[in-house]
C-alpha cells in the first residue's frame, strides 16, 4: 500500500532516498535490468554525473565508483569504425553492460557498509 505525497510515494523507493550515491544506483539498475537502452543510459549517466553539485571526490569510495562508471559511459560507442579504430579506448554495449553490472554490485555493497 502507498500514499501520494508531494515527494513521491510512501512504500515505494524509499529506500534509494537515503543510500549513498541513490540516483545513481537507479539509473545503472535501470539500464541493467533492460529498462532503458544503452543509449539513454549514456546521456542520462552523463547528464546526472556532470550537473550533480553534490558529486563526491574521486578520492571518496563512491566518487571512485561513480566516475568508473562515467569513464566507460564515456567511451561505449555503436559505432564500428570508431571501435575499430581505437578499440583500446571506446568500447562495446556488452562491455558497457558488464561493467554497470560490477559497479552496480559495488555501490550496493558500498551501501551495506
């Protein structure tokens, strides 16, 4: 059961509210549970990582995951010419896919601590 409130709902996705890093962890779960595709997850990653004020260091544990994540955003392309040409930088969906995964993993465990 849940009630409307001006700030969401009472039941749902309280819990993200409070963990280190929750908008964070919705969107790359959102991504690897098949919710958005690659592409939306990219510019939503990007956008939410470079206009969040509240960003931590990449000194901080958190800051470290959050901006692992941005690297590979930052370098995943469709493009095969571009992959082909410095497949040492860019990366594929798979890769990209893979990787949320593990820092998804991490940021949960992160929260437990």
């Amino acid at each position: 059961m849940s009630f409307d409130r001006p700030f969401g709902r009472i039941g749902e996705g309280t819990r993200l509210r409070f963990m280190r890093g929750g908008a964070y962890i919705k969107l790359v779960a959102a991504y690897v549970m098949g919710e958005i595709g690659a592409s939306e997850f990219q510019a939503e990653y990007r956008r939410l990582y470079l206009h969040d004020p509240d960003r931590p260091d990449r000194e901080d544990e958190l800051g470290a995951l959050l901006h692992q994540m941005f690297a590979a955003v930052d370098s995943f392309t469709t493009d095969r010419a571009v992959l082909t040409a410095d497949p040492e930088f860019f990366i594929t969906e798979k890769t990209l896919r893979e990787e949320a995964v593990v820092v998804l993993q991490k940021l949960r465990i992160l929260n437990r601590a």
